[in-house]
C-alpha cells in the first residue's frame, strides 16, 4: 500500500535551517507529483511547494521568497525539503503528499492530493 514517512522535524531558533525527508513506497514514485503542505492548530492545511515527477519543475508558495527548496530523488524514492531563515510564524506540522495527476505541481489546492504522510513537527523558537 502506499505509504509516506516524513522525518527531519525538530526544535530550531528563528533564522536556522531543517532538511526535511519524506520517503516513499508502494507506488510508482516517479510518475507522481509530490508537494509539502503545512498546518498549524486551528487553521487549514496550506500549500508550500510541490514537484513534478521528474523533478524538474518546482512551484512555490509566494510567502516563501526563495528560502525554501523542493527536490527529490526518483533512484532513493525520497523527496526533500530544505527551509532556510525559519520564522517562527512557520511553526507547523508539515506533511508530504503524492498526487497521480501530472497538472498537479501548478496547483496550491491540497485536494488534488491523494495521499499523504502522518506529519512531521517544525517548532521554530525565537
């Protein structure tokens, strides 16, 4: 069955750095659009980047201003996320999800996505 572990959450003072990974099983990976999304209590899940299958084309949240980047490797069935001068705004729960529809990296909406992770916990103190 599909499954999507992300890790590399953690605890990092305002304007420090976090990889996070999110590895992936049971499906085809290179055909699948992966993306982030992030939530924080109370508010609904939102965009933060995505990727298309072969990794070659990117779409970013505008909040975000070059500080984050989306890769993945189709040979290790992981994708990435490296966050550069975190704020503490950006505390959230951040998730991988997987999307079969190949349009899907233009789209900010989470419904095009139908699969996701259990959430990795971004804590960004000041």
């Amino acid at each position: 069955q599909v499954q999507l572990v992300e890790t590399g959450g953690g605890l990092v003072q305002a304007g420090g750095s976090l990889r996070l990974f999110c590895a992936a099983s049971g499906f085809t990976f290179s055909s699948y659009v992966m993306a982030w999304f992030r939530q924080t209590p109370g508010k609904e899940r939102a965009f933060v980047a995505a990727v298309s299958g072969s990794g070659s084309t990117t779409h970013y949240a505008d909040s975000l201003k070059g500080r984050f980047t989306i890769s993945r490797d189709n040979a290790k069935n992981t994708m990435y996320l490296q966050m550069n001068s975190l704020k503490p705004e950006e505390t959230a729960v951040y998730y991988c999800a997987a999307s079969s529809l190949s349009s899907s990296w233009q789209s900010t909406s989470e419904w095009q996505y139908a699969y996701w992770g259990q959430g990795t916990q971004v804590t960004v103190y000041s």
